[in-house]
C-alpha cells in the first residue's frame, strides 16, 4: 500500500488544450526519469484512482499528490 | 498519529448533553461521544476540538484558493486540518476531508503554534489560508491566530464550505480579510444529495460574511449530471447574482473521484456555457482557471471591456488598474488590490 504525500504543486503533463479532446477523461500520461533519489514516475490523469492503481503497480511507496483548494 | 484534544469554544450546555454551536448541526453530545465532522467531541463537560493543527504548510499563490481579486499574486501559507461537516461524494481531498468516514482519510496533522505560525507567515509576507479541509472547523485556531496576524498585517483567509452557525460566523467574521465559499448547487435535495446537508445555512452564511465587510468569492464545482443543466446554471447564477454583481465566481471544472468515480469530467463547453450565463445573468467577474485559456483568467472592466486583470494558471500576470479603477473608463473594478 502506498502512503500519499500531499504537496503544494505537481507539474501537469496533460494541457488544458487536451480537454475537449478527451471528453470522457481516459487519457493518462507518465513521465519516467531518473534521479539522484532513483526511478521518478511523474503521472498526471483525469481519473486519479486509475493513475494510483498504476503507480503501486509500480511499487511506488510514496506517492505524491495536490489538493483541492 | 493520533488527534491531540483542545477545549474547544462555541458550546452551550444542553438538556441532553452539550451542543456543539459551531455548525448548522448543532450536535448534542454525550460524554465521550463524537461529533458529526469527527474532530469535535465532548470529554467531561467540556467540548473539545482536534483541529488545533495542520497536515500541510504549503505556500502557494494566492489565485490556487482561488481568490482572484484579492492581493493578486499574493503568496499564501495554507493550513489544513482533517476534517469537514460535508461529505461530498465528489471530493478531490476526500484523504484529508473525510477524516472519521473514509479509511483512506488517516490522521496525519502536527499541532500549530500560532505565534509560530504568524512570525513565519510575517517574516515570509505570506496569507494565512485555511483550504483544502473544512476552515470552519478550524475556528478556535482561526481566532488565535487573528491577533498577533492583526498586529503583523498578516491577512487571514478560508476556503470554506460557508456550513457555519450565524453566532459562530460573527465572531469569525471579524478577523477574517477574504473568503471563497463553495456553492455547489441550490437546490435543496440535490446539495443534500451531494453533501449531506442543507443549502440554507450556507446562502445564509454567504450573505453574513458579505453583510460583515469580509472580501467574498464564491466557487462552484461543475458537475456533470449535478448541476450542469442550463436551468440548474441558471439557477445558480440568480442565486450568486443576488449577493452582488461584484462577487467574483469561480467555475470549477470537476473530475471523477471518491464516490463519484462515473462521473464524467466536466467539458470545456459546459464551462463556457456556464460563463456565458453567468454573464448573462448580470454577474461582472466570471472565472474558469484553466479549460478555456488565459480569456477564462482575464477580469474585463465591466464598463467597457478592457482586460483589467491578467493571470496565468495559479498566478497573477499583470494588471493596468489605476488605484483599482479602469485606465480606460475610470470604473472601479471590485477588489482589494
């Protein structure tokens, strides 16, 4: 089970501009890279449980997310 | 992590037990029995509170709340507690929210020393924000926090579902600078529906902060299937049109989660559709953050026309106001700038 972080700010992979073209909210992108820290997958999704499941597939242990607000 | 207990205000004793006056809920509480936000109790004779803490210290601008006509490009220290009196089915910050209803929602806040609080917020010129959870909750840290903030210039803001007692919301008022409070839908079976609560408390409430002389936004989640309806937009609109034509609004685009997981995002042209209404209806600042571009951030003098006020997402760009009026045409454009 992976414990969420809530944090400030996330970069966005999906743009605004996207929206209209994904009306019913199925697209999701991931950004893999490493870092000094290991493997960081950056993931950004209209549906966040679908992008969480992916990610604890992963085997994330942290995972970071904003808040509303 | 367990909730640390403080003496909580806003009690009044009761035949049954003690009443919780902080909320349209007014819970009467037996020893050792728990509110229905799950962070106000009765311990002994007293009522007691557990939101005398944070789970973030997040700095942010202050266009994130979203307050847009307020400070623009303010930066703003944001407190949350666990915790809220709504359980909507909706919620993108259910981990934090739902505390005391969902599993996912754990106890992760660190007590807040308010002097702390207000000489970092000073030091750093920052707001002090009550977002993310329930602000209302937080009225006992509010108001400790109001003094040595009033004294240091630092302005206090919430985020707020607007659920508030009007005694309690009188002695908040005075010590808040701004407020966006959210409105969901104005219907009362639908915002119960959604909530599980009554809509009244919050109009009311809505008209109390703007009676108080506090700075008010109001924000509303567009739900696709909820409130999406021309009628139900409209209703909307009316609804926020009457506390004030100056009264920015915010539209919210809306994704699925929590318990709303086949809800349908909520469309760019739904959004447009909402703004247009909103116009429409005679409302001056209508607001979408993201899905329709820079336009949908831009404050228009309401007179003439001119983009007064421009923004990026979650920040502020430039303005070309005069001492808060219209270079063009001279009119004041509502705010605090």
């Amino acid at each position: 089970m992976s414990e969420p972080r809530f944090v400030p700010s996330l970069p966005d992979l999906i743009e605004p501009h996207e929206y209209a073209s994904d009306p019913g909210g199925r697209r999701v992108r991931v950004r893999i890279r490493l870092t000094p820290e290991g493997v960081e997958v950056l993931g950004d999704a209209v549906r966040p449980a679908e992008l969480e499941k992916l990610l604890e597939t992963l085997g994330a242990q942290v995972i970071e997310q904003m808040l509303c607000g | 992590m367990e909730p640390q207990w403080s003496p909580a205000a806003f009690s009044r004793p009761h035949a049954d037990g003690i009443e919780c006056t902080l909320c349209p809920f007014q819970c009467v509480l037996h020893d050792n029995e728990i509110g229905r936000c799950r962070v106000r109790r009765r311990y002994g004779t007293q009522l007691e509170s557990a939101t005398f803490a944070t789970s973030v210290r997040h700095v942010q601008p202050i266009e994130r709340k979203p307050l847009y006509h307020f400070r623009p490009g303010a930066r703003v220290l944001t407190l949350a507690a666990p915790g809220c009196t709504f359980a909507c089915t909706y919620c993108q910050n259910y981990r934090i929210s739902q505390f005391g209803r969902s599993a996912a929602a754990t106890w992760n806040a660190e007590p807040v020393v308010p002097d702390e609080v207000v000489e970092n917020a000073s030091r750093e010129r920052l707001c002090i924000a009550f977002s993310y959870s329930e602000p209302v909750l937080a009225a006992e840290l509010t108001l400790a926090l109001a003094p040595r903030a009033a004294a240091q210039g630092v302005p206090l803001l919430w985020k707020t579902n607007g659920f508030i007692t009007r005694s309690a919301l009188r002695e908040v008022a005075p010590v808040l600078a701004a407020v966006n409070v959210d409105l969901k839908v104005v219907d009362e079976h639908s915002h119960r529906r959604l909530t599980a609560a009554p809509v009244a408390p919050v109009l009311d409430a809505i008209a109390e902060f703007k009676r108080a002389g506090v700075w008010l936004e109001i924000s509303t989640p567009i739900l696709s299937g909820v409130n999406d309806t021309d009628s139900a937009l409209a209703e909307l609109a009316r609804a926020v049109r009457a506390f004030g034509a100056d009264v920015p609004w915010h539209l919210l685009r809306t994704h699925p989660d929590y318990r709303m997981g086949a809800l349908t995002p909520t469309h760019p042209d739904t959004l447009a559709r909402a703004r247009a209404i909103a116009h429409a209806e005679g409302i001056h600042y209508v607001y979408v953050e993201r899905a329709l571009g820079a336009e949908g951030r831009t404050t228009h003098c309401p007179s003439c026309g001119i983009a007064a006020v421009q923004r990026g997402i979650w920040s502020f760009e430039s303005h070309t106001l005069n001492h808060g009026a219209c270079t063009q045409c001279g009119t004041a454009i509502a705010g605090h700038w």
